[in-house]
C-alpha cells in the first residue's frame, strides 16, 4: 500500500450524483480547486434512470407545505432549503436552457421530460469551470493517516484532500453505485449512522395464486388509502397504486411507505385499508347492491351496479369468502373498507430512495462531521426522507450546495491560517 502513488487535492467530493455535482459547482464557484471522484464510468447513473420515465425535478407546491413532505426532518430540511429550494432549482435549470413547467398534479417537469440534457450540459458546464473527474474511483475508505484510499483499474490510490464531501447515496439501486458499502468507515470513526431502510418501496401481502398471475402489473385507481399513524393519527389520501406479483407498489404506497415500514419493523405487520369506490358513499353502494339481480351472477351484478370489476373485483374475491360477496351489507362495507396485510417492504436493492444512514445530529450548520473536521456529508446518504415528486431531488441539490459552501469555507479559512 505504500507503494501506491499519492496525489493531493484541495477539496475531493466522492460521488458523482446530484448532491456530489451540486456540492462541486458550487465550490468551483468560490475558487476552490475540485476534483471529483465517481466510483462508476460516469457520474449521475440514477439521476439518469430516475429520468426515464420524464425527470421530476422538484414540486411546485407552496413552502409550507412541501416542508412537511419530510416528516421527522422538516425542521432540518426546511434549514437546506432556506438557502436553495424549488424555485432556486428551476432557476438553475433555466441557467443551464432548460425550461420546466408545472404538471397538473404539481410536480415540476423539464420541458423534453428528458434527464439527460440536463446532466450532459451540467457536467459540461461544471469541466468548463475546472472540476476536474476521476471515473472507476471506488472509495475504500481511510488509511491511518487520513489518506483516502481509491480502487482504480490501475490499482490503489491514495488521495490527501483539505477537505472532502462524501456525497455516496443510500442503499438503493446499488448496481448504479448506492450500495451504502460507506457505513463502516464512518462507524469505525465514530459517526453515527442510522441503519439504512427501504423507502417509497413496495410491500409484500402475499396474494393466492390466482390474482399473483392474472393481475400483477394491474393498476389500482382511483382509490383512497386509510392508515393509521403510532400515535393512532388517521391518514388517508387519494391516488393510485399497482397489483404486484406479491403485494403492491406505486404513489399512493409511497407516500407513506416510511410509515409502514416502521408499522411492520414494531409489530410483525401492519393493515391499511382501501376504498374502492370513492366517489360513492356507503348508502349508496347499499342501494345499489341490494337492488334485485335476477339471474346475474354476484359478480355480473356488482359490475353493473358499481362498475366494479377486474382488478378490484377479484381483490373483494381475496378478502371475502362467498357468503360474504353475496351479502350485499358485507360487500358494501368491504368495497369502502377493503382491509390489506402488509407483512414487509420490499428489498432496499428493489426502493426507489433510502432512510437511514448518517444521523443529521452528527452534523454542523455547514454540513461538517463533528467527530471529522474537514468532512462533509451530502445527498441521501444522510438520515431523512421523503415521498417521491421531486422532493427527494430538491433535498439533494440544497445539501449538496450547503456541503460545497460549508467545504470551500473550510478550505479558505484553512489557507487563511496557513503561514506565509
């Protein structure tokens, strides 16, 4: 290992996602010299991918209320986001000839719904600037003396930084380099880190057979989801979701995704219940389903009666048993009250975000580890989270510009005290 060659740098953010490349720009900015090391080929793999289906940048929701997506963490996140928040987002984005616009269901879109414009021009505009990029640099942590350590094809390097912005994720999609593999180094090191736990993730019930193979992929909507919360708070909201192979998935699940995943680490499951037909009330569905069926089969009557079928029949066919679905009281009830088991999230490989990791406690105002002068922590792998609709995005980029700004201090007050 001594033998490896050493190279030193003045600030070396690791990580090349949002959080990383925000935390280099705005560094660049303030004078400081930047490099930039990215484990993967290229930097902004699941920015990337999270694109493909149009790149959500953020929400266009009042303040107040996009604040609050956060949960347990507003109060930190509100404090990110005083100093870069949505409309700052898009204001940077216009910086770069991208427009946004606002969809109808509030969240904020690039006008080509394309990642990839945005980022090829980011990364163009950031090599313009002087960030300097190290591609296939897999951090493997500290050596005694503080030297960072890189795995690189040509083998190990050993890096000296001023300073340095960890910018490395969570736990999820760890084939685009979120493998949250950093935990150990920090915890050696006296960091404390939160275990990392799946979020805005799907959840296993465990259906028969039957409605596994004839209705996974099927979409659930509109319905309305009723939950309750520990402190015995109801929730319920509407939106839509989508059958899986094991249980289900989609917005209207993630958005309390973090919720239920506590709900079934504290009791072994948890059950939500659905509304299927929420533009009818309880009377009504009464009326109509006691109204006579002839010949009808239950099935044929309850389409007819509440346009009810598919998906949503064969869910009432899962939780009622024949006496059940043909007595029109029960039935009724079940259509406005359907009850789900959720008895585990999805593997964290399979979430879209992570919770968990390095505890927000642990940091300064600027983003510094107490127990490490001169790091820098940024991005999701600290310890918050938020529902999907570009609030995870919009969090990233204000920690990662809190980290370059709290970084360049560092380093210009380290120069400042450095003898003539």
């Amino acid at each position: 290992m001594s033998s490896a060659p050493h190279t030193h740098v003045r600030l070396a953010i690791i990580g090349g996602g949002p959080a990383g490349l925000m935390a280099a720009e705005t560094a660049r900015a303030a004078g400081i010299e930047v490099d930039v090391f990215e484990g993967k080929g290229s930097v902004g793999r699941k920015f990337l991918i999270a694109g493909k289906g149009g790149m959500n940048l953020t929400h266009g929701e009042p303040k107040p209320d996009f604040v609050q997506r956060y949960g347990s963490r507003a109060k930190e996140v509100s404090q990110w986001l005083d100093t870069f928040d949505a409309d700052a987002l898009r204001e940077w984005a216009r910086g770069l000839g991208v427009e946004t616009f606002v969809g109808s269901s509030g969240r904020v879109f690039p006008s080509d719904l394309k990642a990839a414009p945005l980022l090829r021009g980011w990364v163009h505009r950031l090599r313009e600037s002087g960030v300097r990029f190290h591609v296939h640099h897999r951090w493997l942590g500290w050596n005694t003396d503080g030297t960072l350590r890189m795995d690189t094809p040509e083998g190990e390097r050993m890096i000296r930084a001023d300073a340095v912005v960890l910018a490395l994720g969570g736990g999820s999609w760890p084939q685009l380099g979120s493998d949250g593999t950093w935990q150990p180094w920090l915890i050696e090191r006296g960091v404390p880190v939160a275990p990392l736990v799946p979020s805005n993730c799907g959840f296993d019930i465990g259906w028969t057979d039957h409605l596994a193979s004839r209705f996974a992929g099927a979409p659930l909507k509109p319905v309305v989801i009723h939950l309750a919360d520990a402190h015995g708070r109801e929730h319920a909201r509407q939106g839509e979701c989508v059958i899986t192979a094991t249980g289900i998935e989609g917005s209207l699940i993630y958005a309390f995704s973090g919720l239920l995943r506590d709900a079934v680490a504290a009791h072994g499951s948890t059950t939500v219940t659905l509304d299927l037909a929420p533009d009818r009330t309880l009377d009504r569905l009464r009326a109509d389903l006691a109204k006579p069926r002839g010949s009808r089969s239950m099935s044929e009557h309850l389409r007819r009666q509440t346009g009810l079928a598919g998906v949503k029949a064969a869910l009432l066919h899962e939780v009622l048993d024949r006496n059940q679905f043909h007595d029109p009281e029960a039935l009724a009830r079940t259509i406005k009250r359907l009850p789900l088991v959720l008895k585990q999230p999805r593997p964290i490989e399979e979430a879209i975000s992570s919770g968990g990791g390095v505890r927000l406690e642990a940091l300064d105002g600027h983003q510094m580890l107490a127990d490490l002068p001169g790091v820098f922590c940024a991005g999701e792998m600290l310890d918050w989270e938020a529902p999907t609709g570009g609030y995870l995005l919009t969090a990233c980029f204000a920690s990662g510009r809190l980290a370059g700004l709290g970084a360049a201090r560092w380093i210009q007050r380290l120069r400042a005290d450095a003898p003539a």
